[in-house]
C-alpha cells in the first residue's frame, strides 16, 4: 500500500479502539489484493486491543472450509470466556444450524427460515453480551472466503451493533466472483463503517523496507530491482529481500535463485483462487497468457479475471510473470508428472493450431513426447531449424526424444543418423550401443545411400574401421538403381576416401566419374558443395595446386556456413588451401568458423576447426599459435574420444612442441595410446611425420629416418605423395645430413626441388633450398641460401624463414663477411624468438654479445627502426627488398630515409652507407 493508504488504515482503526471506551460502535473493511498486508493490519489491530485491556475475538476464513455452515463465528466464539451454560447453549445452536443452514454458493441469503434467523439471532445475541466496559474487537481475515451462514450472522450483528460498544474489522480481498461482495457492500453503507484499500507499495516504501533489511548503500542499489521483481507485494518484497540477504550476490536476479522469492510467490498463489493458481500454473508452461483457456477448458473471460487477480497481487505484470524463477517454483509446486501432463497437452493443443515445430518440440520435450504420429516428424523438423540456430543441444536433445517414440523402422534409422551426425558437432563419442543399431538399420536397408555415406564418414572419423567397412558393404543405392543424390554422394564420398582413408576406398562401389555429367545430375545443394569440396581436396593431393583449384575453394567457404554446411566439406575446402600452400588464405575462413562454432555451442565443430587452424599455424610457423589451438581441440573434447582424427592435431602439437625445445612434453604425447587404424587415414600421416620431427629433435637420426621414409612409402601407395601435404624427402634428406651422408641428401634433395618448382610451392621450395645448400661449398651454399630466403618470405612461414636466415648467418661468418652475418643473424634471432624456438634462438648471437660501439658514432642519433633500415643499406639492398625483410611497406622504408639523411647530415644512400659502415649494425632486423 502507498504510504498514505497505510497511514489511512492504521489511523482508522486506531480511532475505532480509541472511541470503545465511549461505547461508541465502529466497522471496518480492509480490502485490496492477494498479501498486500490486510493480514498484517488486523493482527497488529488485534495486538491494540489486547494492549489497551481488550477483548479479541479472531477468526481466518479459508476456501477449504467454505462449506461449512457456521464455520467463521464458531471459530469467534471459541475465543471467547463462555460460561459453561452460555458455552453448551453455544454448542446447541452451532449443531443446530449446521443441520438446517447449507452452504449456499452466494452470498448471506436475503431472507431466512424461522428457525435460521432464530439460531442467528441467538448467536448474535450472545455476542453481543460479550462487549462490556472492556473494548471488544470482533477480527475477521479473509472475509470473502465466509460460509454463507456466518455471513448471514456478522450482517445481522452489524446492523444492530451500533448502539453497543463493539469493533468489528473485516479483512476482504477483491476476487472475481466474490462470494462476500454484497455483504461488504451492505457493511459499507452502515453509517459508522469505514473502507480503506490498499494498493501496492511504491518505489518510497520499497526503499525504506530494503534499508532496514540490507543498509541504506544496498537499499539504493536494489530498491528499483525489487519493485519491479515483486511488484510491490509486501509478502513477495520480503521474499526478495531475503534471498538479497543471504545470497548478498554480485548479480540482483541471480539472488532470486534461494528459496525466498520461490516460497512468498507460492504463499501469494495459495493465497488465492484455486483457479487463479491453476492459470498461473497453465501461464508457466505457455509462457503466454493467449492459449491458456483452450488449454484448460475455460471461458476466455475467466481466464481475464484471474490474470487480473494476479497483476493486482503483483505476480504477474501484463499477463507475464516478473521473473523466471516465479514460473520455474509454480512448475515444482505443480510437481514433475503434473508438469509433464500440461506440456503434453500443450504440445497437442499447438499441433491442432499449426503452431510452430520448435514450439511444439519444446513441450514435447518437457512432458516426455507424446505417442501420436506427428510427434517423430515435428522433433526432426525442430532439430533442423534447432542446427540452423545455432543449438545443437537442443537439435540433439529433440532427436533423442524422437528416437524414443519413434515405431516406424525406416523413420527410427534416419532419426538415428541425423543425431549421429548432430552429436558429432557437439562432440560427443559413438557408443557401441549406436553402433550396434546403426549397423541393423543398414543391414536391413532402412537408410539411403547419402544416410548410410554420412554414417560411415562419422564411424571412419571416430576409428570406427569395422562398423564402416561392414556399413560400406550394405551399401544401398550404387549402381544403376542410384538416384541423383546418391550417386552425387557416393562421388563425393570416394573422392574424400581417397585423400583421408585410401586404403579402404575399394569398399566404396564404382560411380559416374565424369564431371560434366554429375553436374547435369539433378542434386541437393549440399550435395553438389560436399562433393566440389572433395574434388579440390583431391585435385590438390594427387595432383597439386593448380590455377582452379585455389580460387574454387575460397568460393566453396565463401558460400559456407556452419548452420547450412557439413562441416567435413568445410574441413575438404580448408585443407585444400592449406595444402596448396595457402595457408594465409585459410586462415580468417578458419577464425571466424571457430567463432561461429562457439557462439552457436558446438564444441565437437570447434574441436575439429581448431585442429585445422593448428596445422595452419605449423605452416606459418606460429609454433606458440599451434600449441594453442591443439591445446584448445582436446580442451573441447578429450583426447580419447577423438578416433583417428587425434592424429591430426597431435601432430601439430608435437611439432610445435619440438621446435621450440619442449622434448619432454612432447614425449608424453607420444606415450598417449592412439588407435591401431591410425595409419590407415591421411591424420596418421601427420601423426608418423610428427613423431620423425620429434626424434630430430632428440637426435634420434634413424629414429626419425625410419618415420620419414614410412611416411613417404604410404603417400606414393596412396597417391597423394605431393610436397603440400608432407614433404618428406626434405626430412629424409635433413636426416641424412645429420648422419653425415650428404650425397644421399642431395639426390633426394634435388628430386624434391622439382617437385616443388612444378607445383609452384614456395615454403617447400624454400625448405628444400636450405637444406640442399648444406650438401654444397659455402659460396654456393650463400646463393642456395639467398634464394631459400626469398622463397620462404614469400610462404609466410616465419619458423622455417628463420632456420634459413640462421644458415645464411653461419655461411657468411664461414666466409668472412662478419658484418653481413651480423645484420642476418639478428634478424633470425628476433624471429626464432618471436617463434618461441628457443633451440634455434641458442644458436644464435645476442645482441649483448656485439661491442657496443653505436654511441660513438652517427648511428647513436638513429631509432631502432631506423637502424634496421640503415644496416640493410649499408648492405646494399634496395628499398624494396628492405620492405620485403622488414614487413613493411616501401613507403615506410622511403620516411625512415629521409628523416636518417637529416639525421646523420648526408644526402644520398651512398653518403648514408659510408657514414654507418664505421660501426657495425645496432640492432637486429625484426619480422
């Protein structure tokens, strides 16, 4: 209530207690909503009397009792000190009217039988003896749930009260259809009643209530919070205040999450119509008020009057309730197997409107499905409008359900493969148990051939080698009975196989291989994507890079999304360009899948994207970046739960490991135990090239040559033995330079070098000319080098350009050109660094490690950027070269420039090298 509806309140009832002793007679009523403090009020009243030496006499109408005649004045007389003659005269008269008087569904009936009125009268006489010389309070809560006799007897008792000394507060709240709305009536048109109504409390009130609880500071942090959670309901502020109190949290709705708030909006609703609670109850599991009468079988205008009565109370606000957690306590009041039944009926209630799939599929899921032919159809279609939104736990949860009350053999085997497929974006393993079924489907010809290929791509992915091969076998749809999409598929399917698991591509039936007749081949959209992405993957490995190849995998992830894309096409499109040697181009496509896959919840796509993008950071050369985003995979999901695809991002990891110098924690990957199949698919590739880099590392030389040389006999048996995806003959080469054999080296060496130049491959060329100059005198080796360099700049691989710039530094200090070895291996250095290869960076000089000898001469005037600049001219190399080993643009080279000339006092580059060349360079080159 507003303060001054309180103030109204407290000083009519003080001003009735005070007139009792001049035998002054007064009534009041005390009405407004459900627990807005009538309660409160009387009790407090009744406190006032007792303290002034009064007679109370209390009783609280209930609804479960409105059936009993007489109900409320004998709860008043038992307070009463009856003598035992008046008492047994009482004991009579109640006994008696409860046999004659009925419960009538109105209010006081307007006329009584003889024997009525004699009992009302009898009764009000005696209640009448009790007012004396003490004040006498007749209290009475909850009014307008009164038996209709009792209020036949307080009508009759107020009229004739006024000439007695006698208080008579009435407690009402204003309900539709209110039983006791003509006796308030008749009360409030008595000359000494009085009515006052109480409204919620304000903003003012609210405020005051939460200083007093929590501390004026706090108070004026939640105030605003808590009227509008409560809607200024004193019972359901002090459940709120309650739970701020305990709970003292850092976020205000996270407080109502205690028991306060849940049990005061309980209270309220008890407190109320029974009907009331049970569209509250209809309104938490709609969640809209529009539906709830055809819900529950109701007249739409009693639907309105009882949200009326709740606004009023303060649960709800227009129709809604104020916060979460009132509906999710209405529901547990309701309990699980009620709550079950609503959805139930709500879910066949928005079928029979053509509500909407994923509206129906959430009320299926919450009441345990539904046992009727549409239920199957409507989870698989919210399940796909639940992936294309980005909630694939939700997807999975509806097929789930789906798979449960599905009958139908053919509709439970495609249910089966779409929540395969849906479980594998959130991560999770394939059991035995999904196996096992997904096996008899395919055996019984249940699935189609595009159903039974992306089973197969999941059961491969997981290590599943003997689930997929006897899938394979079962294969429907081959042939000439193909339809279009099958035969899209099954294209597709072997062209993936072929770069990922060739060994067992002679399990897959033989398909039109002729692309101008596919693509006259009518096919969904994915099926065209899946099977142009397997294309470029394929093209690229057999064959390398070619003009069309690059170009059309952007267009693949260009049009590629996670909500309308399979992601194996994505990954197909992704590793094309990686092993094109495009691993700039990959990069943001990678990124902002990763992105998407977490803002849309799917862990298992994450897991897999950060895998690609690990590998792309090893042909970057971020070692830091692979570590983290292999890390980052099996953060997502586990190690063990990633079949054979583990190889791929344990690869990446223990190469980057490796190289920086980390050997013992890359030897505890190598102790994880990996799937027997792994060398069966293109990840155990990865995985046996990774373990030879790791044996490089710890100079385990036949170690490493023994993995090199299986991996290289695996690519040729393959046929995917191109330099993008692994190129181990520079491993085999590097090992055997390492056990001094370098005409070994050379021939392979040399062989790589063609194959890198016919594929365009910068990083592999680049690679290769660094270690066929180590086969070669050192002034052949300087141009081997100088031009591995120009290579490796070109393929972004910082890692790899370092190595070189570190070689060159060795070759020049071999012969004699200290300075040009200063200049180049500072430049190595803060790149190693910047890899975090701290083996290389050991090798290298520091920059502590030159005389310092730059503030004596022109140099001290330079920046270091400057500086940079400075020693590569004083090397001779031409602004555009300096840009290109500095990363930066021409222009910038051209501004640092003219401020040195200024500077150093000079005109020209000549005049600038000359000046430098008397001191050597100050500080390394930086990437």
């Amino acid at each position: 209530m507003s303060a001054g509806e309180r103030s109204e309140a407290t000083a009519l009832l003080t001003g009735l207690l005070d007139g009792a002793p001049a035998c002054d007679s007064g009534i009041a009523v005390i009405s407004g909503s459900v627990a807005m403090g009538k309660t409160t009020l009387l009790a407090g009243f009744a406190q006032q009397v007792r303290a002034a030496d009064g007679v109370v006499l209390t009783a609280v109408a209930s609804e479960s009792e409105e059936g009993i005649p007489l109900g409320v004045v004998a709860q008043l007389l038992e307070e009463a000190a009856l003598s035992a003659p008046v008492g047994y005269q009482v004991n009579q008269l109640l006994a008696i009217g409860r046999a004659h008087m009925t419960a009538s569904p109105g209010g006081p009936p307007t006329k009584l039988s003889a024997v009525d009125a004699q009992i009302v009268q009898s009764l009000c006489a005696i209640l009448l003896g009790l007012a004396g010389p003490r004040p006498l309070a007749i209290v009475v809560d909850d009014i307008h749930h009164a038996d209709a006799a009792s209020l036949a007897c307080l009508a009759y008792l107020t009229r004739r009260m006024h000439s007695t000394p006698l208080l008579a507060v009435f407690s009402h709240s204003c309900l539709p259809g209110d039983r006791c709305a003509g006796f308030v009536e008749q009360l409030l048109r008595l000359p000494h009643a009085h009515g006052v109504r109480l409204t919620p409390l304000d903003l003012e009130q609210v405020r005051e209530a939460a200083a007093a609880r929590l501390g004026a500071e706090s108070a004026e942090r939640v105030a605003a919070w808590a009227l509008r959670v409560s809607g200024g309901n004193p019972l359901l502020l002090d459940g709120v205040l309650d739970d701020v109190q305990r709970a003292a949290p850092s976020s205000l709705s996270s407080a109502l999450s205690s028991a306060g708030y849940r049990r005061a909006m309980l209270s309220c609703l008890h407190r109320g119509p029974a009907l009331a609670a049970r569209v509250a109850q209809a309104l938490a599991v709609l969640g809209k008020p529009e539906p709830i009468a055809r819900l529950l079988g109701l007249e739409a205008g009693e639907v309105a009057q009882c949200l009326a009565v709740l606004d009023a109370s303060g649960l709800l606000e227009q129709g809604r309730f104020r916060h979460p957690s009132a509906a999710s306590a209405v529901l547990a009041d309701v309990g699980p197997e009620a709550t079950a039944a609503l959805h139930r009926d709500a879910a066949e209630l928005m079928y029979a409107e053509s509500g909407s799939a994923s509206a129906i599929a959430e009320h299926l899921l919450a009441g345990q499905g539904v046992r009727a032919p549409w239920a199957v159809p409507v989870l698989d279609a919210a399940a796909a409008q639940a992936l294309t939104e980005g909630r694939g736990a939700t997807a999975v949860e509806y097929l789930r359900l789906a798979c449960t009350l599905s009958v139908d053999e053919n509709e439970l085997a495609r249910i089966r493969a779409a929540l395969l497929q849906a479980e594998r974006r959130m991560g999770g393993g394939v059991s035995e148990p999904q196996i096992t079924a997904l096996l008899q489907a395919v055996r019984g010809g249940h699935l189609g051939g595009g159903e039974t290929l992306g089973v197969v791509r999941v059961l491969l992915w997981s290590g599943r080698f003997e689930a997929a091969t006897e899938a394979l076998r079962h294969l429907p749809g081959s042939g000439q009975t193909a339809s279009p999409t099958t035969t899209m598929e099954l294209c597709a399917a072997r062209r993936w196989m072929r770069c990922s698991y060739a060994p067992l591509l002679g399990l897959l039936p033989d398909a039109v291989e002729d692309d101008g007749e596919l693509h006259r081949t009518p096919s969904t959209t994915e099926s065209r994507r899946r099977y142009d992405a397997a294309t470029v993957l394929e093209s690229v490995l057999t064959q390398g890079p070619s003009e069309r190849t690059v170009p059309k995998a952007e267009r693949i992830l260009h049009g590629s999304r996670l909500h309308g894309t399979d992601l194996d096409t994505i990954e197909c499109a992704l590793l094309a360009l990686t092993y094109a040697e495009q691993p700039t181009l990959a990069l943001p496509h990678c990124d902002e899948l990763i992105a998407a896959a977490q803002e849309r919840g799917e862990p298992g796509s994450a897991a897999r994207l950060h895998a690609l993008r690990a590998e792309i950071c090893i042909r970057l050369g971020d070692l830091p970046g692979a570590v983290e985003h292999a890390t980052a995979s099996f953060d997502v999901v586990p190690i063990g739960e990633w079949g054979v695809a583990v190889g791929s991002p344990l690869a990446s990891l223990l190469i980057a490991l490796a190289s920086m110098g980390r050997e013992d924690e890359a030897a505890e990957l190598l102790y994880l135990p990996i799937p027997e199949t792994l060398l069966q698919s293109r990840a155990g590739l990865h995985y046996l090239h990774a373990r030879g880099r790791y044996s490089m590392a710890v100079q385990d030389w036949e170690g490493a040559l023994s993995d090199f040389l299986g991996c290289g006999e695996l690519m040729a048996r393959w046929g995917v033995d191109v330099p993008g995806l692994i190129a181990w003959r520079n491993d085999v080469g590097e090992a055997w330079l390492r056990m001094g054999e370098p005409d070994r080296a050379r021939g392979l060496l040399e062989e790589q070098l063609r194959r890198s130049e016919q594929s365009g491959s910068p990083r592999t060329r680049g690679a290769t000319l660094r270690l066929l100059a180590g086969t070669h005198e050192p002034r052949r080796r300087l141009s081997l080098l100088r031009q591995a360099v120009d290579a490796l700049q070109e393929s972004g691989d910082r890692y790899e350009l370092a190595r070189a710039l570190a070689d060159l530094t060795d070759t020049y200090n071999a012969v004699g050109e200290t300075r040009r070895a200063r200049v180049i291996g500072s430049q190595a250095k803060i790149i190693a660094d910047k890899c975090q290869a701290e083996p290389l960076s050991r090798l290298l000089p520091a920059d502590r490690d030159r005389p310092d000898t730059e503030s004596k001469g022109p140099t001290a005037v330079l920046t270091d950027a400057e500086q940079r600049v400075a020693d590569l001219v004083a090397l001779g190399h031409t602004n555009s070269e300096i840009a290109k080993l500095l990363y930066i643009t021409v222009s910038t080279v051209e501004q640092h420039l003219t401020r040195m000339y200024r500077k150093v006092g000079v005109n020209d580059r000549a005049q600038l090298a000359s000046a430098l060349f008397t001191g050597p360079p100050k500080q390394a080159i930086e990437a």
